[in-house]
C-alpha cells in the first residue's frame, strides 16, 4: 500500500505533466526556456522526488497558471479524504 507521501509526490507530478502536455510544452524545449533541469522535471513528474517549493513555484509560473489553480488541480488529482485522520 502507498503511504501519502508518496500518493502526494505521484499527484504533484501527474498535475505538473498534465497541464505542460495539455499547453502543447515539449519537455526539452520547456526545460531549456525556463532554465528548469531535465532530470528535475523528469523525477518530479513522474513522482519519484519531492520538490522543493521554489522549483515547484518556478515549474507552476512557467507553467503559466496560479499557486491556486495548481492546488485544485492538486485537490482533483487526489483520494477523497486524502490525509484525513480519525482521532
């Protein structure tokens, strides 16, 4: 079973390549224009490393949307009651 953090870094990183495919951004291309490492957007897209916030802000504004609409694609993306706990 995955625990939430790694449910969290898969739903980041689907959200992120969503919205860079749905823009028509090729993933080369969208690394060299924003000065964004391949192999960072390549383990943080396909969920296999956390991303630190400036990246993660670097990625979102390149990607041309908002902090708020990254989170309720983010929201969308995730299990109802994602990290809700019964005490």
């Amino acid at each position: 079973m995955q625990d939430d953090n790694d449910i969290l870094l898969k739903a980041v990183g689907k959200v992120i390549s969503k919205v860079r495919k749905q823009k028509g951004l090729k993933f080369t291309i969208f690394c060299y224009e924003n000065d964004i490492s391949k192999t960072t957007l390549y383990m943080i897209e396909k969920g296999k490393n956390k991303a630190y916030m400036t990246s993660l802000l670097k990625i979102i504004g390149a990607l041309g949307i908002t902090f708020e609409e990254f989170g309720r694609m983010l929201d969308e993306e995730l299990p109802e009651n994602f990290m809700i706990r019964e005490e």
